[in-house]
C-alpha cells in the first residue's frame, strides 16, 4: 500500500475515534495539534488502527512515535510489500 | 452490539430527560474507559448514569475511611473491579500460604461488602468476577494442586457464588463468562494493559457494559417476564398444517435436536418464572396436537400461559396475549424464524423485543444465549406458579365475555383476600413485587428482602400485604401497602402498589376500606396519598381521586370519620 493511502485511512480513522470531521494529518502533526488526542485516545486510535490494517504494535512502538509521519512508517513496515 | 466508539458518542448527546441513577466505580486498574463505556451504553437503556470514578487502587481506603468521596457522592449502586490481573500479583508475592489466598481475599471482600452495606443499607453491589489467567506454572496438573493460581481463582469465583447466596444487596456480574465466550486474546489486550493499567480490551468493553446495564436494568425493575414462540420452524421443524405430525422434525435425531434443547431452554425459562405464550399462523386444534400427543414434545399445554393459534395477524395476537396477561410490551420476547414476521411485528408493538434469529435453527440457542434476555435480581417459589396463574386468568377473560353485567361477574368470581402484615413468609414476595410492579404503583419506591424485614418491625410503620383467591384459582400476593405514621392524627401512604393481572377486579376498593377501617380503628384521622409519575404509572395518575380523596398541594387526603365503605365483592379470608 503506498504511503499516502495509508494517511488517508489513518486520517479517516482519526475522524471517526475523535468523531471530528475537520481533522487533516500529515507527517508532522503531533498530538498537540490535534484536539482530543490525548493518552487514552490515543490508545483506541491505535487500536482501531490494528484493526483495521490488520497488524499488531508492540507495546513500546505505541509510546515511541514523535509525529503521524513515524506512525506511518511503522503502519508500513507492519504491511505486506504491494 | 454497539462499539466503544459508538458508545462514547453517546456521550454527546443529551441526557436531561433520563432516569438519574448515580453509580460509583471502585477498581484496582484504570476505568476511565469503562465508565465512557457504561454511560454511553446507560443512555441506550434511558439512565442518565452519573458515575463517579474512585482513583484507582483506592478501593480499600474509600470503603473503611467513613470520610471518604465514595460516602459524600452517596451512589445507589457501586460497582466493584478488582482486576485477575491484580489478583495475580497479590498471589506472585506471597512467600508461604498459597493454599489459603482465596478464601483470605474472599474475607476482605466480604469485609468491603459489609462495610458498604451497613454506611448505606439501600446500596446495591454489583461486583465483577475474575475471568481466568493459567500462569501455566503447573500445567494441567493446577487443578490437582490447592496452592495454583488457577485453584485459587476459580475457588474464589465459586466461594464468591456462595456468598452471594446470602448476601441479598450483592450481586456478581460475571464477567468471566464474557472470556470464556468471546476467548481471553479478545478480552485482553496486553499492549493496552502495559501502556494505560487498563485490563479490558476495546473490543470487550461494550460487552462489559451491556453485561453491567443488564444488573442495573433489573434493579430499576426494567426485565423481560414473557417469551412469545412461533411455532412452525421455531418451536419445532417443518410445517405441521402441511407436514403433519408424524413429519414434523423434533427429537434425537438431525435437526430435531436442535429443536428439542430449544424446548428444554424454553421449559427451564418458565420453571424460573418466564411466562410462555404461543402465537401462531394455524388452526387452532392442529397447532396443539403435538403438544398433546408427539412422543418427542418437551412442551405441553400445561407450559403455556396463553395459547393463540389463529389466523389474523401476528401483530393482533401478541396485542390480545399482552391485554391477558396485562405486562408491559417491554417485558416480552417474540422468537419467530421469519424476518418478515419479525419486521412487522417489531414496527407495529414498540418496545417488544424481537431477537434476529439465525437462519439456522442449530444457532438459535448459541445465539439466545449471547444476548443474555432473562436477566433478574431475584426468584421465588412463586415464579414457578405464574404460568398456572396466568392460564387462570385467560379463563377468567373467557367467563367474564359470558356475563353482561361487570357486577355479576365478580359476585360470580367468589374471591376471597387474606390481608395480613409482613413477615417472613410474604417478605420474599413483597420485595420481588416491589421490585416487578411498574404500572400499578403509586410512588415506585423499590424496596429490598433486608428493607422489608427492618419495615415489618418498624414501630413507625404498618404493613398490609394482599392476596386474591377466587373460584379458579388463586393469584397469591398482589397487593402491598406501607403506612407510615407521620403524626397522631394521619398515616402517610408510602406505598401502594399491586399486580396488574388482578386490575378491575375491585381490588382498589377493598384495600381502601382495609386501610381506612385499621386507621380509624387504631384512633387516626387521616390518610395522606402521594402519586409520584413515572413513565410506566400513568394508569394511576388520577388513583387517589377516582377513590375520594381531597388534593392538599401535592398530596391527598381522605378523612376518614367521612369514609363510607366502597362497593366490593372480595371478602376477607
């Protein structure tokens, strides 16, 4: 899957968890810019973000990522290559 | 079933109209999403859940601390969490002792149980189980060693039971069975538990809520009494107008079997106290000769409160079982295998509950089971007589089409009532009606076992419990009253409620003539009516009225130096 497909399903994920459709991500959003992200939010995100790719993080790679971009890169790596 | 995510949006939406009920969460790991997820899962259920979360891991300071926020919120029900996983870590750090660590735990929580109960004897318990961890330290052979975890867990679940037997404002919610049908790997999920202290999974907390709302649901008096069958391909397989009795598919053979132990569930529902009606698409004496005469039946005619084999429409029978059995549509389940039945009759009798039966009839009972329709906060002997009663009544509703003169009919009915005080023979009952009467009730007060025991032996209080017997039969308790003394000279009524299978029989009158005669007999002048609305009580909004009584701002009076004895046609036994 190419990259910016990922963003795009990531960024329709976020809408919805958030349930705020005004959301726009790209690689260097963090959690700051965003309203709502919190910690806990923050893990349901990614849980629906398993769900939905099909993968699994580890517990540390939840806690490592800085912006959306290394959220990517990690949802890539997981993904089989297209 | 909903997702978190559609729960939480919920919370978005406005809550003023609902049912206040304010719930505190005790747990030992973090519950912030569990209370989203009970809230947002209350507001489906029409409760305004207002919860207040303890800290976590304050359990035990927020019980035996008589100070603490848990006391000042004063909740009226109060979930307690107390995570396996915790559980797990208690047992890893003890050093000798292993075989007695459940019954050491199940001390502490009855210590808990007791501590809250006696600040608060109207608090009620709701506390989760623990669904299962093998640490695999023994293997297979934990269950032959008393000091395993797994030993250990599963006797505190099980001890937990036992307690619950006699502890009557405690109940578990077992959400151990919640793992073992959806698997622990669904349950749990550890990167979530690692990084927030939270043990359940996403994915699990809607059942966790739902399972949670089904405790809180019976305990405001919101649970299912009836189950409406079909019967074609429902109750039994095929069609017996076209297939006849000797094809129909029933017993230990193929898909019978399927039917069979659907027969068997629907048995053990009424032995508990579930009334089961039939309707049906057919002709009547057809509908009922496997019932009479299939070697394989589980169900007889004697299992059914009311037998309606016709040909109108589904709608207007289950309209004529409802008026028989005089329960609210909420209270039922309709079970029929086609969606275009089912469509029709879940558009045209709001709030009955009609379950998507799988297409096949092999799933019905897995399925039945998930949704967990029969929940309730208590059982008594009496449950297991309804179905008698209320085949009784449809009777009744037959002689009274006989006579033209409503007078007549009740002279004919020859009932007797015996009116005595509370005490512990009728205090099961008067608890579980208090808990079951929705339609007929003044103040919809709930009162518990414990509650009416303390009221039976009130000097403040006098207690009148009803029963109606009458030539076909008997309907045991049905009427409950509470007077409470509020001065010298008038008796305030607290409660007043009675079951609806016994409406229009004159009941009200006689109650009223018992309660006057008493108060005027033991030297008081008044008695003093409150109706409190509720959305289910409407029918007695003008109840004091239509009986004489005088409006004194939000109360009424009757004087009973005034009183004159109504019309009735019950005597006293």
């Amino acid at each position: 899957m190419e990259r910016n497909q990922i963003l795009d399903q990531t960024t329709a994920i976020f809408k919805d968890i958030l349930d705020n459709e005004t959301i726009v991500l790209n690689d260097t959003t963090t959690a700051e810019d965003v309203e709502d992200w919190d910690s806990l939010n923050h893990i349901q995100l990614v849980v629906a973000i398993e769900k939905h790719f099909k993968i699994r993080f580890t517990s540390m790679e939840i806690q490592s990522w800085k912006n959306v971009g290394e959220m990517i890169d990690s949802i890539k790596s997981k993904l089989p290559e297209a | 079933m909903k997702e978190f995510s559609e729960l939480k949006r919920n919370l978005k939406k406005d809550f003023s109209k609902l049912k206040p009920v304010k719930v505190a969460i005790l747990g030992d790991t973090a519950t912030q999403f569990l209370t989203q997820a009970l809230r947002g899962a209350g507001f489906d259920s029409g409760f305004d859940l207002q919860i207040w979360e303890a800290d976590f891991n304050q359990i035990e300071r927020q019980v035996f601390d008589s100070g603490s926020e848990l006391y000042h919120f004063s909740p009226q029900i109060i979930i307690v969490f107390q995570s396996s996983h915790k559980l797990l870590g208690k047992y890893n750090k003890l050093k000798a002792d292993q075989a007695s660590f459940a019954s050491k735990e199940l001390n502490t929580i009855k210590a808990i149980c007791d501590t809250l109960i006696s600040a608060n004897p109207k608090t009620k318990i709701i506390f989760y189980n623990y669904p299962e961890i093998d640490d695999a330290v023994f293997g297979n052979y934990a269950n032959k060693i008393e000091s395993s975890f797994l030993f250990q867990l599963r006797k505190l679940n099980f001890t937990l039971m036992e307690f619950a037997l006699q502890a009557a404002s405690f109940y578990i919610c077992d959400i151990a069975s919640v793992q073992n049908l959806i698997g622990k790997t669904n349950f749990f999920q550890p990167s979530v538990y690692i990084n927030t202290e939270m043990v359940l999974s996403i994915n699990v907390l809607p059942r966790i809520a739902y399972k949670t709302l089904d405790i809180i649901n019976a305990i405001e008096g919101k649970f299912k009494k009836c189950v409406i069958l079909d019967l074609d391909n429902t109750t039994w397989g095929g069609i017996i107008g076209d297939d006849g009795i000797e094809n129909i598919q029933i017993g230990s053979l193929g898909i019978g079997k399927a039917f069979s132990e659907f027969q068997y569930w629907i048995r053990k529902l009424k032995n508990r106290g579930i009334i089961v009606a039939v309707c049906s698409k057919n002709t009547e004496s057809i509908a009922k000769e496997p019932f009479e005469k299939h070697p394989d039946m589980v169900l007889k005619l004697a299992d059914i409160a009311v037998f309606m084999a016709n040909w109108e429409t589904k709608v207007d029978n289950i309209r004529k079982i409802q008026s028989i059995l005089n329960i609210g549509f909420d209270s039922i389940v309709f079970l029929d295998d086609n969606p275009f039945e089912r469509n029709i009759v879940r558009e045209n009798i709001p709030g009955i509950c009609v379950p998507e039966l799988p297409e096949d009839p092999a799933e019905y009972l897995e399925y039945l089971y998930t949704l967990n329709l029969f929940e309730t906060i208590s059982f008594s002997n009496e449950d297991t007589e309804r179905t008698k009663q209320y085949q009784v009544e449809a009777q009744r509703v037959t002689l009274f089409e006989k006579f033209t003169n409503e007078d007549d009919f009740l002279k004919n009915l020859e009932m007797v009532s015996l009116v005595e005080p509370f005490n512990k023979f009728n205090t099961p009952r008067v608890a579980q009606l208090s808990q079951r009467s929705n339609q007929f009730n003044l103040r919809t007060v709930r009162y518990t076992d414990n509650e009416i025991e303390v009221l039976g032996a009130s000097p403040d209080h006098f207690t009148f419990s009803f029963t109606l017997e009458d030539k076909l039969g008997d309907n045991g308790m049905i009427c409950v009253i509470i007077l409470q003394k509020e001065d010298g000279k008038t008796l305030f009524i607290d409660t007043w409620f009675m079951s609806c299978r016994v409406l229009k029989r004159g009941m009200e009158n006689f109650v009223l003539n018992t309660i006057v005669n008493f108060a005027s007999e033991n030297g008081y002048r008044f008695l003093k009516g409150e109706y409190i609305p509720t959305s289910k009580n409407e029918m007695v909004k003008d109840h004091y009225q239509n009986l004489g009584f005088e409006k004194s701002g939000e109360y009424w009076i009757i004087d009973v130096l005034k009183y004159e004895n109504k019309k009735s046609f019950i005597n006293k036994k």
